[in-house]
C-alpha cells in the first residue's frame, strides 16, 4: 500500500486539506474571541440563539448544494459553536 502512488497523492491531498482546515479554525477562533470580547464590553449574553439558529440552516443548505451529508455539518457547527460560547463565557467572567 504504501508503494501505490495514487493512494500517496490521495494522501497528500487530504493532508492539504487537513492542514488548510486547521488554519481556517484558527482563523475563525481569532474572529470569535474578539466577538467575545466585544459582546462582554457591551454585556451581551454569550450565546445567540436566534444566530446559531440561522446559521445552523445556512451551513445545511451549503451543505446539501456540495453534496455533504447536512446532519454532519450540523454536528460539526454545533462542535464549533460550544467552543466558542465556552471561550465567551471565560472572557465574560475575566
């Protein structure tokens, strides 16, 4: 297997996308503590239901339309969404 050259470039390109994933949750993690912190200076609620509501049905329309299983991408936002209220929380109580 690991002599097959098209499993190898398979690999690499899942490799890119991996590292190219990362990045952009890192990214995006840079973006949602600075909303964090604005939220706290204004003495927001962590959370915004009626934003995750919509987002939620954004990212299973994009879902669907790139032929991704909706129910995964709900998962995987909902993953990312309590990270970001546990990071909001932390900075609201700092």
């Amino acid at each position: 297997m690991a002599d097959d050259p098209v499993l190898a470039s398979y690999r690499e390109s899942i490799d890119n996308i991996d590292a190219a994933l990362v990045l952009l949750l890192a990214e995006r993690f840079k973006v949602t503590q600075r909303v964090g912190r604005h939220k706290a200076e204004l003495g927001l609620p962590p959370a915004d239901k009626s934003r995750e509501k919509a987002q939620i049905a954004r990212l299973r329309q994009l879902a669907e339309v790139a032929n991704l299983d909706p129910d995964f991408s709900e998962k995987f936002l909902h993953f990312i969404i309590t990270e970001v209220i546990k990071n909001h929380e932390k900075v609201r109580s700092a």
